[in-house]
C-alpha cells in the first residue's frame, strides 16, 4: 500500500516537473486557472531566456527571493522571443495572477497585451528592462539600470584612457540584442560621451545579441574587414568574452593589441578583467529580486510606489576587480 502511494506521488511530481520545463514554459505549484486561492501573492514573471551570465544569476535572484518573501511565483522563460513573452502575459491573466512582473525583450510592441492586463486589473512591474509605451500608466512601476548612464561610463573611462593621445582611435561595438531597451541606450550614453572628440571613431557596430557565440562570430567578421582595431566596446561580458576568443584566434593580444570594455561584471567577465584580457566593466547589478518582491507586496496592497527604481551600480579596473573576485555573488 504504502508502495503504491509512494509510486503515486512519484509520478504526480514528475508530471509537475515537465509541465514546468517545456520551451517558453511556465512553472508553477498551484493549479492552473487560479490566482493561488489563499491570501499568498501569487507572481507572473515572463523572462527574457537565458542569453548570458546576467540573466542566470537574474532568473536566480528572482527565484530566490519570491521564495524568501512567500511569493508564489509562475516562471516563464521566453527564450528571447517576444512573441513568447506575449503568450505568457495573456495566460498570466488567464489564471488572474496578483501582479505581473517581466523584462522586455524589445523596447516596442506592448501596448496591446499591457492593456489588457489593466483591463483585467492586474498590476505590472516592469523589472531590468523598460518598454517605449507613450502610455505610463500602463505598468505601476520601472525597476533596473540606467543603461544610458552605464554607456556613459564605458565612454568616460575612453576618453580618460586615450586623453594624451592625438591618434585616431579605431572602435568596434557590439550591440546587445536589436530593439532591446540595454541596446540601445547603452549605445547612446557611448556615443555621448565618445562624441565631443572626434578622434574616436565607431568603425563598426553590429548585434551580438547578447551570447558569447555571438559575439565571437561577429567580432571574426570585424578582424577580418578591419586591421586595425584599437578598442571593442561590448554592451555584455558575455559578447566581449566571446570576442576574446576570436581577438586570440587572429594571433592578437586582447586587452593590449585590443582594449576591451563590457558591462555587467558577472564573475567570469570580472575573472577575464582580473587577468587583464578586459580593460574596465562597467557594473550591471542583476539582484532585482528583493526589491522586485517588495514592489510587489506593495502595489498589490494598493500602495503608492516610486514610477521609476534605479538599480545602483558601480564600475571595475583591474585592481578591483581581483579585490571583488573572491565575494562576487555571480
Ligand atoms: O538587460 C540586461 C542585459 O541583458 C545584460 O546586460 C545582458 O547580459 C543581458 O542579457
């Protein structure tokens, strides 16, 4: 008897475990169709996929802290796919979920499936990236970075490193994902910055979309077209780590033939700045998940929150990096 159960429950929880781990899939301990049923906030978090670093330890922060906070989280991870992230949003509400939480692959397209949220009365967070709807009141909150800031400080640290020099300053840049609110205003704090010298010179740009494969493909291409480049700036670790390979691959020195700068600072991108392959990471924190649990808690008890929460950061050279290396989180 006591057998029979046991292979019972076994295979109740296997079913349960599949049904979380399909592609674009959601995951979920209380029944499908219900917000949870008890007085538990129960979340809808669309994620973007799993393209880099950033995003592991993100979907692990997130994880972890609906836990620590007794959020009941449904997970959907939307492989990079919008589409996806569209589908996910329409079953959250489905199943009349408390809050609605997700980090937009791409800045546009979301004014539709936002309003339907907000017809069904369902708050939604915006968590690390943010979306160009005209109408703000279609989500309560915008907790992440400020990307812009962060393309502002990989320039500054540019233009400080190349301040005695006259030489032209062959760059290369390689993009994160198209349309992605990261891309883009990591691109446009750069180019800011960059901009007030004419010395320095983007002589390519195109997307990695994030991956380490990418960016070793796409920075093959641009040591192949361009001898001579100076300095890659790279919107992720992940697509810079990439282009080491590549950078090694030509016979070239990264981080002296080519100086390389990233942003994120996960560990392995701080491990590459510690034995100088990279030159300076500008820091993009992916811990969102206890503040994100605490604007959740709030906007489902109706309490004002702040419309924009910006994530502190800061910046890595070489010796900071192997200062920070040995308690770095991720
Ligand atoms: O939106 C944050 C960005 O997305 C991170 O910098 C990058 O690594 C990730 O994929």
């Amino acid at each position: 008897m006591f057998k029979r159960m046991s292979a019972l429950l076994l295979v109740g929880a296997t079913v349960m475990t599949m049904a979380g781990c399909g592609s674009g899939g959601t995951t979920s301990a209380s029944q499908p169709g219900s917000g949870g049923g008890d007085d538990k906030i129960t979340m809808g978090f669309s994620q973007v996929g799993a393209e880099s670093g950033w995003r592991t330890a993100n979907t692990k922060s997130v994880q972890e802290s609906a836990k620590t906070a007794g959020i009941e989280l449904k997970f959907s991870d939307a492989q990079q796919k919008q589409e996806n992230q569209i589908k996910a949003i329409r079953s959250f509400i489905q199943q009349k979920v408390d809050v609605i939480a997700f980090s937009p692959v791409v800045e546009s397209g979301w004014d539709t499936v936002l309003k339907e949220a907000k017809n069904a009365k369902i708050p939604v967070i915006l968590t690390d990236r943010a979306v160009d709807s005209a109408d703000t009141s279609l989500y309560k909150t915008f907790l992440g970075s400020d990307f812009v800031e962060e393309g502002r400080k990989a320039g500054k640290w540019l233009v400080e490193e190349y301040k005695d020099s006259t030489e032209t300053v062959n760059i290369v840049e390689l993009q994160g994902t198209t349309g992605s609110a990261p891309a883009n205003d990591r691109k446009a704090g750069f180019a800011e910055v960059i901009g007030a010298d004419a010395k320095f010179k983007v002589i390519a740009s195109q997307t990695g979309d994030f991956t380490r494969a990418k960016g070793k493909e796409v920075m093959e291409a641009f040591l192949k077209s361009n001898p001579d480049i100076d300095v890659l700036y790279a919107h992720n670790d992940d697509m810079g780590l990439g282009a080491i390979e590549a950078i090694e691959g030509a016979g070239k020195v990264p981080g002296k033939d080519i100086k390389i700068i990233t942003v994120d600072a996960v560990k392995d991108g701080m491990q590459a700045l510690a034995d100088g392959k990279i030159n300076y990471i500008v820091e993009c924190s992916p811990l969102l998940g206890p503040q994100l649990m605490d604007l959740a808690k709030k906007v489902v008890a109706g309490e004002q929150v702040p419309t924009r929460v910006v994530t502190e950061e800061t910046t890595f050279t070489q010796e900071q990096a192997k200062q920070a290396l040995p308690t770095r989180q991720y």
